[in-house]
C-alpha cells in the first residue's frame, strides 16, 4: 500500500508528456486537415483561399529561400568533391561513386537539407508571426468576425510550401551535382560533361519520385507544426519566442522521422 502513491506519482510523470505530445499531434492534424479543407473546398463554402496570400508566401518561402539554397547546394557539392577526389586517386571507381552520389542526394540529402532550411526559415517565420498575432489577441478579433485564422494564414502558407518544397530540393540536387562535377574536373581533370553524364544516367524516375514525396510530407508537416505552435502560443515577447524554437525544433524533428519512415517505406 506505502508503494501506491509512488507508482501514481510515477504514472502521471510519465503520462502527462504522452498525454501532451498526443494532444499536439492530434492539433497538427486537425490544423493540417483544416487548412486542406479551406484551399480545396473554400470557393464552395463561399469563402476561398486568397490566391493573393499563396503567391506571397510562394515567394517569400521559395524565390526569396533560392539564394541561401545554391550557397548550400555549391558548399556541399565542394565538400563531396573534395572527399571523394580523395578515393579517386587511390582506385578508379568514378562511376560506382556516382551512381551511389546521385542516389543518395535525390533521396536522402536534398530533401533533408530543403527540410530542415525551410523549418528553420519559413516555419520559424509563421510561428514568430501567428505567435505575435496571438499574442496581441489578433487571433481573437478574426475569430470574433466570424472570419478562420486556417483559412487567411495558415492555409496559403501549406499551398506555398507544397509548391515550393519539391522545387528547392530537386534545384538543390541540381546545384550540388553541378558544383561537384566542376570542383571534381578542376581538381581531378575528369570532364565536366562525364560527370554530369554518369550522374544524370544514374538517377531513375524513382529516385525522383521518392525526392518529390518526401518534399510534399515535409511541407506539410513544417506548415502544420509552425501553424499549430504559433496559434497555441501564451502572450508575451518570451512567449512567443519559445514558440519559435519549440516550432523549429518539432519540424526538424518531424522531417527527420519522416524521411526515416519514408526511406524504410521505399526500400523494399
């Protein structure tokens, strides 16, 4: 009997954070679903997703995330070069290095990094901003309106992304193969054009495909989440910066046990 309030103790440290992480994904889905519900049925509901509101966030979260994704793509596409030349000059096995590089960047490594710059870009934004707004009882005001803050704020931020994502990340892929290539033939002397040849040739439909997937997952998934910490943050300028990086950190989470999930998936 002297050992029961131990273990009721013991059951609600534990229980409380698995109730807590449930209760959020669950308000991620319901979010994420919303948002869906609102840019596909919007315009039969009478009330349409701005198209206004999704090119702003298309170019806010893709053409203005294109510059700082080529200064990725060219710095590691340098330090594959710089790595592998290294195997080069020991044996001849140019073609096996490639078919293995191109696989490996369209569906792991071109993703992934897309992943975790737009969390930490764009996702971080729309936590900062939804926080502010909640912060400063905007949020409030839209609901007492009658007006949905999924339908103006979060719902042409998951368009944007879906549109955006698989976008960077095959130019990411692009980038990083043309930057290797160019370091690899000053460095080695192997022809530019072989290299992009054997890369090109190794990359199937598959691999493409799988890159594609897995950007659309993680858009959605980094727009759910930002939406969902942001619309859930306490008031206070603390406040809404914790919600920043819990948002950040959730997504990055996200986009790696996604990508786990998804290469198990597509490895059969």
């Amino acid at each position: 009997m002297a050992d029961r309030p131990r273990v009721t103790r013991w059951l609600a440290a534990v229980g409380a954070p698995v109730v807590a992480v449930v209760g959020l994904a669950v308000r991620i889905v319901a979010t994420f679903a919303e948002a869906v519900g609102w840019t596909l049925g919007g315009r039969w509901r009478g009330a349409p997703v701005r198209l206004g509101a999704v090119a702003h966030q298309i170019v806010d979260a893709g053409v203005a995330a294109l510059p700082l994704t080529a200064l990725f793509a060219t710095a590691i596409g340098v330090v594959l070069a710089i790595q592998l030349s290294r195997v080069l000059e020991v044996a001849d096995v140019l073609g096996v290095l490639l078919d293995g590089l191109a696989t490996a960047l369209a569906r792991e490594l071109a993703p992934i990094l897309v992943g975790i710059l737009v969390a930490a870009r764009t996702g971080a934004g729309v936590a900062a901003a939804l926080g502010a707004m909640q912060s400063g009882r905007e949020i409030d005001g839209l609901r007492g309106m009658g007006l949905s803050p999924v339908r103006l704020l979060v719902a042409p931020v998951v368009a944007a992304l879906v549109v955006c994502m698989p976008i960077l990340t095959l130019t990411m892929t692009a980038l990083v193969l043309g930057s290797f290539s160019l370091y690899l033939s000053a460095d080695t002397g192997v022809p530019v054009i072989r290299t992009l040849v054997a890369v090109v040739t190794a990359l199937t439909a598959r691999d493409l495909a799988i890159a594609v997937i897995k950007s659309l997952c993680f858009a959605a998934l980094i727009a759910s989440i930002a939406a969902t910490v942001g619309l859930g943050a306490r008031s206070g300028a603390q406040a809404v910066g914790a919600a920043v990086t819990r948002a950040t950190v959730l997504s990055i989470t996200a986009v790696l046990i996604a990508n786990a999930v998804i290469t198990y998936a597509s490895s059969g």
